[in-house]
C-alpha cells in the first residue's frame, strides 16, 4: 500500500497578505461599529460613541481610537478643550465594507431589533448622503 503524501495547498497571491491584513485592522472588536458611528451617524466626540455602543468600555474605545489613528483609519482633532474623531480617506474606504454588511443585514436579518440607539435611513439613503460627504485629507506623516 503505497502512502499518500500530504500535500500543501498552493498559496495564491490574493489569498494571502491583502484580505489577512484587511481583517487584522478592521477585525478588531468594535472597529467597524467605531466607522460606522463616526462616518454614518456622524458621532464625532468619545462620550458620543461610547453612549452609542452598549457594552463598549471608556478604556476599550480609548485603545481602539489610538489603534485605529495609527492604522490611519481616523484623525484626531483637539482644539481648545475639544476632541473630535474624523474618518480619513482610508476611513471613509472602509465605509464600503460597511456598505456590503448593511445590504447583507438589511436582506438577512431585517426583522432583528438593532442594537443601536439612533436609527439608520434606508440603504439608499445612505448612500446618498456618503456620497455628499466632504472628502477627508490623508492624515500627515512625519
């Protein structure tokens, strides 16, 4: 009886680094939900969001808003004794991603209460209104 060898699977380009390191900086517990509150809902302050996310800690969000700045996916804005958040054009790429969960949401399970306290329009609506957005600047690099 002659074995069979195990053979690896080959690696494809487009299985490897582009979706693993997509899912790695948006995968991360409440970093989509972060995106969606401050690019659809237009929460831009911290006591904003977390109000908006029940079961999301003042520490949590403080680390995830650090991690998600050095990803590039959002700006810090500090002017006088006033911090707001702002998607960056990478940001605003991720809203797409949002996009697709809304549809998938929306067709799947539309009769499902939302966890969210201020209501969503329609999906059309939505992307309306992203689209009337101002385009953010990249964040600086030093």
């Amino acid at each position: 009886m002659v074995k069979d060898e195990t053979r690896a699977m080959p690696r494809l380009v487009y299985q490897q680094d582009p979706i693993r390191t997509s899912v790695k900086s948006l995968g991360a517990k409440w970093t989509l939900l972060i995106v969606r509150d401050i690019g659809f809902l237009k929460l831009q302050r911290f006591g904003e969001i977390l109000r908006n996310n029940p079961g999301l800690t003042a520490r949590v969000l403080s680390r995830r808003l650090k991690d998600m700045q050095k990803e590039g996916l959002i700006e810090r804005k500090a002017t006088d004794d006033i911090v707001s958040y702002a998607l960056t054009s990478r940001g605003e790429d991720a809203v797409f991603i949002l996009l697709s969960f809304l549809r998938y949401g929306l067709k799947h399970h539309a009769g499902e209460k939302l966890g969210s306290s201020k209501p969503f329009p329609n999906f059309e609506e939505m992307i309306r209104q992203y689209r009337q957005l101002p385009i953010a600047k990249s964040p600086k690099t030093h």
